[in-house]
C-alpha cells in the first residue's frame, strides 16, 4: 500500500478517530447500534491514519478524469442553447414591431370620429387653469 494521504489529512484523521471512539466508549444515552456505528467510524479512522492510506480515496482517484470532455460538453451546450435563444428573442422584437407597426397603422387609417363630448373635454382640459382639485 502506498501512502496517499497527506501528514495534516493524517493527524486530522487520529483526532477524529479518537473523539469518536471515546465518545462510543463513554457517551452517554446511545443505542447499542450507535456505539457499534461510533466505535467502527473511530477504529477505521485511526487505522487509515497509522497506515496514511485511504481506500476510499484510492478509489476515486483511480476513476476516469471526464472533467475535460464534461466541461467541454457543457460549453457546447451552452453556446449553442444561448445561439437558439438569441434567435428566438429576435424573432420575438420582430414580431413586436411588426405588431406595433400594424397598430399604429391602423390608428391612423382609422375612420371612427371622436365622439363631440370627447374632444371639448380634451379642449377645455387643455385650456383650462391647474387647479387644487387636481393636486389632490
């Protein structure tokens, strides 16, 4: 076995065994099943800090490194959902103005008069004096 554990990692590793020991050892108020649970967790701990080898470690650095092909993935995802949504949204200011345009249009070709009672408010409002009815 070859040590793959760093001297700190070591050190932090005794002292969580010890604690987790003692506390299986002395605890008070714990099922049987958590001083089982306690005392392995500390038994393991300390042995992997004497030893300075991991096995769970070993094992995730023995996987394959896909974090390359993972990120690059995601970049070519992302480029190309940002390149449809950009079209989308020019699709959407397209229409928008097409739709503004057709409404401005139409209030201009529009042959519906404004009612008489209509336009002599819109005048008399625009003639008349602010007052102090209209502040509050």
């Amino acid at each position: 076995m070859q040590r793959n554990i760093h001297p700190a990692d070591r050190y932090l590793r005794l002292a969580a065994g010890v604690a987790s020991l003692s506390s299986a050892v002395y605890g008070r108020r714990q099922s049987a099943f958590t001083r089982a649970l306690l005392a392995g967790f500390g038994a393991m701990k300390i042995a992997e800090a004497i030893s300075g080898y991991c096995p769970i470690k070993a094992s995730v650095d023995r996987m394959p490194k896909s974090g390359d092909q993972a990120a690059r993935a995601s970049q070519t995802w992302m480029r190309q959902a940002s390149a449809v949504a950009q079209k989308g949204v020019e699709r959407l200011a397209d229409q928008a103005q097409g739709a503004v345009q057709q409404a401005a249009d139409r209030v201009k070709t529009s042959e519906t008069p404004i009612p008489d009672e209509v336009a002599e408010f819109l005048v008399e409002g625009s003639k008349r004096e602010p007052s102090d009815e209209d502040n509050a």
